[in-house]
C-alpha cells in the first residue's frame, strides 16, 4: 500500500528482447527481465522508481554478459528520469564481465552494488549459492542488488537463516535497506514496549512488531520486553529475529534470567 505501479512490462534476454520467448546468445534456457515503475506516496514528489528483477542463463557466459548489458540499456530508456533499484540471481562472481558491465562505473548514470557500499572488503564467505546447505558460505556471491544514486544504502547483507542445517531454498536471500538520499535534520528515536512480542490475541508474532517498528523509519529503537531463548516465545533469540525482519542492528541487556532464557532487554 506503500506504492502506486505507474507502468510495467518485461523483455527477453536475447538479441531479440521483444520477442516472446526468445533464447539469446549461447544460453541454455529462455531468460526475461520483469520491470514496475511505481510511485512512492509517502514521498510523491519524488522520483518514481524503475525496479528491474532478472534471472540470467546458468550455462551461457556470454549471455550473462550481454543480457548485463542489455538490462544497462533498458535502465537508461525505461527509467531516463527515474530512480533505479536491480534485484535477481546473476550467476556470476562479482569479478566476472556481467557484474562490470551492470556496475558499469564510467557510465553518467551509476548503479552501485548495496552488498558492497556496506562491506567495502570482499571476505572469503560472501556466497550466496547454499546448495541447501547451511554450512555452504563460501564461493561466490551470485545474487545482487543494485541501487541508483538516488538512494541511501543503510544496510546490506546476507540472511543465513537455517533449520536443522538446511535452508529453504538453494541460494541465501540478500537484502538492501535504501532510503531516499535526503539530509535529515531531525534524529527520529523509538520506544517501544512489545511485550515479548505478544498481541492482543494471544499470537506471538514478530513480524507485526517489525513492521510497525518499519513502518515508523526511526533512527535509534529502544525496546523492552524482549525475550532471549524463553519458552513461551518458541525459544527465539528475539533480538536477532528483529535484526533480521527490520534490518537494524541489536544489542541486548539482560536484566533477568526467565522462563529458560533471559528477559527484559534492550535493543
């Protein structure tokens, strides 16, 4: 509810992007690119924004370069006048020929990769590709996404979320936290009792709070009532959880030990 489309589309991935279930280059499979131009209405004299989600060929090195390319050009006449926003699986190292052609940094228009701005150093266990295994950290990091200059980086980084050593599907998920580039000059602070994170009804859920705790763009959050391992909250290390679902960083003070966990913290 947050966005208004304002136009959409799709093209293949091939020499011919227009026509309809095209292979280009030497791929393997038909490849498409999927767009929305939407509108921001909290902030509806902004720009509108062109988000661009693609899949490359697994097999073709060649048409992973120039279906880089081809997203390049498409940016530049679909989103002229617009802020840009790039997600997808690449199948490419960040040291390949695609990810230079997409971040291409002589071009007057710059799309910057998020994972990087906030991890300036490549590690060793960036990878994204788990083969569904948890363990699988290493290798390269092959799902991106990519912002115009339009926007503030706050964070980027890789979820390793995981079950008994397995993850839900074959690549980790990544995520960007972007803000529009604009100089606050207010410090917007948060306090919020979540009650362990348990509502009205009785549910335990994490992900309302997260979204009210989103929903409000604070700076600085303070929360009590937070619950680390207790039983009555699933076990959860809810400082973490809320890392996760709202893209903050957390520090938490035990002020008791309760219920097999630990109690009334901060964040």
């Amino acid at each position: 509810d947050r966005f208004e489309p304002l136009d959409q589309g799709h093209f293949w991935l091939s020499e011919t992007p227009d026509n309809v279930g095209s292979k280009g280059w030497d791929a393997a499979l038909p490849r498409i690119a999927t767009w929305v131009k939407l509108k921001d209405l909290t902030s509806p004299e902004s720009k509108p924004i062109l988000f661009l989600n693609a899949h490359l060929d697994h097999k073709g090195a060649q048409a992973r370069l120039e279906s880089c390319r081809l997203i390049r050009h498409q940016l530049e006449q679909l989103g002229k006048n617009d802020r840009w926003i790039v997600t997808g699986d690449f199948n490419a190292d960040p040291n390949d020929k695609p990810y230079q052609a997409l971040f291409d940094s002589s071009s007057d228009r710059k799309l910057l990769d998020t994972y990087r701005l906030i991890h300036v150093a490549p590690e060793p266990q960036e990878g994204t590709f788990s083969s569904f295994k948890a363990d699988q950290t290493s290798g390269p990091r092959i799902d991106w996404i990519g912002c115009s200059e339009d926007f503030q980086v706050r964070l980027a980084r890789i979820d390793r979320t995981s079950r008994d050593g397995r993850t839900p599907s074959d690549h980790f998920p990544v995520i960007a936290v972007l803000a529009p580039l604009q100089q606050r000059k207010t410090l917007r602070v948060l306090s919020y009792n979540i009650h362990h994170g348990q509502g009205v009804d009785d549910q335990v859920s994490l992900d309302r709070i997260a979204k009210v705790i989103r929903r409000a763009d604070p700076d600085l959050i303070a929360l009590q009532e937070v619950d680390q391992g207790c039983g009555r909250s699933d076990r959860k290390f809810q400082t973490q959880e809320l890392e996760r679902l709202t893209g903050y960083y957390g520090i938490f003070g035990k002020a008791i030990d309760f219920d097999g966990g630990q109690w009334r913290g901060e964040i």
